[in-house]
C-alpha cells in the first residue's frame, strides 16, 4: 500500500514536494491516524482543492470569529490568508496535525521552492530557518482548531532565525520565544548590516538581550554579527548559562582575537556541546578544541592548525574550508623541527577545501580512525601529484588507517588516480568514491576494471557530477563493476541541452537498475 501526498503551490500550504509512504501495515495502533491524514490529503495536499470560503479583509476566523485576541495574531495581512477547508478540519487527532505542522514549517522534505505569497515584513525578518517561506503564524490564521493546536504547540516554536531585524520586530520575536515555553531553542541570529559608520546597533542589542534571557534553553546557536556588535555582547555574555547548547556557529565579522578567544571559551565550556563551527578569516579560539567532537574552522594558517590540534583529542569530524601553508609566522619549511608527530585517535572523517600544499599537515599526523577523506583541491596546487601521494601513503602506513571514503577534486585531471593503485587494498579500500572534477573518457577507462587495471576494485557507490564522457565508456566502466550498487552521473554537454535526444544512450544504461541515477 502506497500513500502519496504533497504540498501544492496553489492549495493552502506554500509549495509543493512529495512524500511517499509505502508498505503501510493493514492495521496498527495508528491506522486511525493514518486514515484521517489519507483524508486531509485530499485538502491539505492535493493537486485541486476543493472551492470554499476564504477569509475576508477583516481578518475573520472560520466561522465568523474575529482575530483580536493577540496584538501578534490580531490580523491576517494578505499573504497569510488562506482557504478554509469545508471538512475533516476538526476531524483530524491533535497529534497528527502537530506533526503535520512541524513538517509544514521546519521538515527537509519540502525542499527549496517558492511560495506563491512570500512573506513579508516582521514575518519576513523573524521566522524559523533562513529561506523559510512560511511561519507558524500562517497556520494559526487558517481556523480557530489550528489556531489552537499552533499556540499550543512548543516545539513548532523551538527553531528562530532572526534575519536582519528592525525594532518593530522585537514584539514578534519575544511572543515566538515565549510560545516556546520551555523547548531547547536552536537561534540564528543575523545582524542588518549599516556600514562600519555604525558605533552600536540598539536594535542587535536588544535582540541578543531577550535571547540572553532564555540562554539555559539553547541548543543550538548560530551567530552573523557584525564589529560594531563585540563590546556589546561581551558585557551581556556574563549573564549567559549554556547547559543545553550542543552546536554553535560563530561568524563574527572582524571581531578582535580577544573577543574571539572570550565568546569561544564561553561557548564551550558548555557541559553538551560537541560541535563548533568558526567560519570568516582566521577566526579560531586557539584554545576551545577539547570538547568538541566536531570542529569545522574558515581559514586558519598551518601554523596555528599545527599546535592547535593536540587539543582535538575528541574530534571524529574535521573541516577546514581554507588552510593556508605557504605564508605566516613561522614558515612551514620549520614546522616538522618545532613540533612533534600529533596523534588524533578518534578522528574519522576529515575534509579539506582549499590548500597549496597538503603534504606538510599529512607528514604531522597520525590519523588511525581515519575512513572518510576529502580533498577538494586534490593533494595542492603548489605540488606534484607524485608527492602528494607520497605524502599520503605514509600517512596511512604510519595511521594504520583504511580510507572507505574518498571525495577527490584536482584541476589536474587524471594524473593522480593511476598512482593511487601503488597504495593496495589495505590502505585504500574504497566503496565510496565522489569525483567532483571533469570526468573524460580517459578517466572513465583508469576506472573500468581489467586485466590490467584494479584501481577501487571494491567500489559500491559512484559520483561522478561532472561527467563529460561518452556513453560508450561509461557503459563499459558501468559492465566491468559488479559490485557497483550505487551511481549518480551528471553529464555536462552543451550538444545534450540542444538535442536531448541525444541522452537516450545515457539512459538505457541505467535502465532497470534501482540506484543508478544519470541525468544532465
């Protein structure tokens, strides 16, 4: 048994999506449930929802009661208005409109699309994720059953984004904060920017200061605050007490080292957080690892990486968007003399993104839980390919480690991936392999196994999203992999966007066979 339903863009939700539910059971404890959403499918999520009465101007509930009972939800502007469904409304059990609401306003499965009616104003400005195209408030002006369970519900009130707010906004922002009564919040803030001519911004101030009130309650936090916002927060981050926050995102524009260094201590020392994102340039605490089990940095300098990683003793999950090895105090080349070998014995899964020369942090450390690599710039731009593989087989042979995993990006093309086979199946024994460079005819042949070639033999899972190959080659590649269970190709082909008539070859090779993708 199947159930498929969606949001539409032109029934009462905002956009649409689908969700699929299959092998529902014949009957359960839920299957009252699951036939009163069968029934508000037709409505809620149908491609033609039946024709009824809509709310007037003036803002009337279902019924013909007025909104007046909140200064918050007092009105209904145009773009919250919505059709009021003639049936099942008041049929449906709490429950399940509390998770269809949930999903409605926070679930990834509606994916990216634009709503007919964007928001607007406050409503625009304090919401629950940034590109959200809906609030609760839109549903509590559908009908007073809504209404109810919307104002009822905490945990539809748990996430906020507040997205370069002005002070008439603050009301909005405290009545969602208390709606959440006592759920872990998870709070992004994003400061408006007014240009550095700006000594202090009263309206950010404020804002930090009706969150800074329900601080025992976050969970997560997300912070985008410009120079002019440091010496304020820091004189309100006394009052803070984290006991709940697990995750943080700090991306505070300019702010000094030892602004820096204070609010990353602060953030920390929570009892639960494990996961610390520090992004912008060069922003890293230098002394606030120990903790966290997963660290992503913007830029730092090999020089700073190297001794900060002997605090990372509990990290599984490294990311750094840009390393820089070729400049700042002291010169790499001094490195390998100043410091000794760092073991990080937990660490298993570790990505990079931009980086001249990766050889040097490789010949620093000892990964032995490493399984998952990403190298978006391959072994470095300022290197050879057969030093960089040097570099990276010892690093394997002196970790112990086997990498399953590997993402690969170099603008070199195929130069590397022959001399990836001189490491063996004990180093590298890949079912996972994502290259997210060009991918030409030639490549596709050093990755079709034969009597000469046994580059991946144990591969199961294949990226290719910049495929430039034939589909000759690609169907061969495709014929000498039994083990391949899983595939998703994207060609790149202006002749394919002209003619695509021209992607028929492309598709029969994936024809019947669940898990591979090809598209263009």
């Amino acid at each position: 048994m199947s159930l498929r339903v969606g949001w539409n863009d032109y029934s009462p939700a905002d956009e649409s999506q689908d969700v699929v539910m299959q092998d529902a059971p014949s009957w359960n404890p839920t299957s009252v449930v699951l036939k009163a959403g069968h029934e508000l499918s037709g409505w809620l999520f149908g491609s033609s929802p039946p024709a009824s009465p809509t709310f007037t101007p003036r803002g009337y509930l279902r019924y013909g009661h007025p909104i007046h009972s909140n200064p918050i939800l007092g009105s209904t502007p145009p773009f919250l208005r919505h059709d009021v469904p003639p049936t099942f409304i008041n049929n449906l059990p709490q429950e399940l409109l509390e998770k269809i609401f949930w999903e409605y306003v926070h679930g990834t499965t509606r994916g990216g699309g634009r709503s007919s009616l964007p928001l607007q104003g406050s409503y625009h400005r304090i919401l629950s994720r940034r590109g959200a195209v809906t609030t609760p408030i839109s549903l509590s002006h559908v009908c007073s059953s809504w209404r109810r369970v919307v104002t009822s519900y905490p945990s539809l009130w748990a996430r906020v984004c507040i997205s370069r707010a002005e002070a008439h906004d603050i009301p909005l922002l405290e009545y969602w904060l208390a709606r959440s009564t006592t759920c872990p919040l998870d709070v992004t803030v994003i400061q408006r920017y007014k240009g550095y001519e700006e000594v202090v911004d009263p309206i950010t101030i404020e804002i930090i200061s009706a969150l800074a009130r329900h601080s025992s309650r976050w969970r997560k936090l997300s912070l985008q605050l410009q120079p002019n916002m440091e010496t304020p927060f820091l004189s309100l981050s006394p009052s803070l007490t984290l006991p709940l926050l697990e995750e943080f995102d700090l991306n505070l524009n300019t702010w000094s080292a030892k602004g820096w260094l204070y609010i990353s201590e602060i953030m920390t020392n929570g009892p639960r957080v494990r996961s610390g994102a520090w992004n912008m340039a060069l922003q890293h605490p230098g002394t606030s690892y120990q903790s966290l089990s997963t660290i992503r940095i913007g830029t730092i300098f090999l020089a700073d990486l190297i001794p900060s990683l002997s605090q990372m003793m509990h990290v599984q999950s490294l990311t750094i968007d840009d390393l820089a090895t070729s400049y700042g105090p002291p010169p790499p080349a001094t490195l390998s003399a100043k410091f000794s070998l760092i073991v990080l014995p937990n660490l298993s899964t570790l990505t990079l993104g931009r980086y001249p020369d990766i050889s040097i942090l490789f010949n620093s450390v000892s990964l032995p839980s490493l399984t998952e690599l990403y190298l978006g710039l391959g072994f470095g731009f300022e290197i050879s390919a057969a030093t960089g593989v040097l570099a990276f087989a010892r690093l394997v042979e002196r970790s112990g480690c086997c990498i399953r995993s590997l993402t690969w990006a170099d603008a070199s093309g195929d130069q590397a991936l022959p001399l990836f086979s001189r490491l063996g199946d004990r180093a590298l024994n890949l079912v996972h392999l994502c290259l997210r460079g060009r991918t030409s005819d030639s490549t596709l042949a050093l990755l079709t196994l034969g009597e000469e070639n046994n580059l991946f033999p144990s591969l199961q899972s294949l990226e290719l999203p910049a495929c430039e190959g034939s589909a000759e080659a690609l169907g061969t590649m495709i014929s000498s992999r039994p083990s391949l269970r899983e595939l998703d190709v994207a060609i790149l082909s202006m002749d394919i966007l002209k003619r695509p008539s021209l992607f028929v070859p492309y598709q029969q090779l994936v024809a019947s066979k669940p898990g591979f993708s090809i598209g263009y």
